[in-house]
C-alpha cells in the first residue's frame, strides 16, 4: 500500500440502483418518477429530523451565559 492510497477516502455505498430505463414503458417511467419524487421528501424528513435532533442536542450542551471558557 502506498501513501495515496491511505489518503484516498472510501467509496461511497450505492444506496439506490436505479433500474435500466430502455426496458421501461413511459407509464412505468412516469411511475418510477413518482416513487423517486417520493423518496426524495422522505429523506428530507429524515434529514429535517436529524438536523433538528442536532441541535436540540447543540443547545442542551451549550455553556450557559458567563460560564466562561
């Protein structure tokens, strides 16, 4: 192993694969779309929860006024 290959971040997890669209039919597509738009508000509520469970934690961890530091 060398010294780029330690710095090289690791690969990323596929978390969708997506489907081959040439053997889909245009219903089937305008399907896909609708589920994939679906996803989508699903993991921005997941990220919306997460980034306020992330700051409720921020503010209940924060030093209190002149506590100093």
């Amino acid at each position: 192993m060398n010294f780029l290959d330690e710095e090289a971040p690791p690969p990323q997890r596929k978390l969708l694969i997506p489907p081959v669209l040439d053997a889909l039919g245009v219903d089937e597509l305008g399907a896909y779309i609708i589920d994939l738009e679906a996803e989508i508000l699903r993991v921005k509520a997941a990220i919306s929860a997460k980034e306020a469970h992330k700051s409720a934690a921020a503010a209940f961890f924060k030093a209190p006024p002149g506590a100093g530091g």
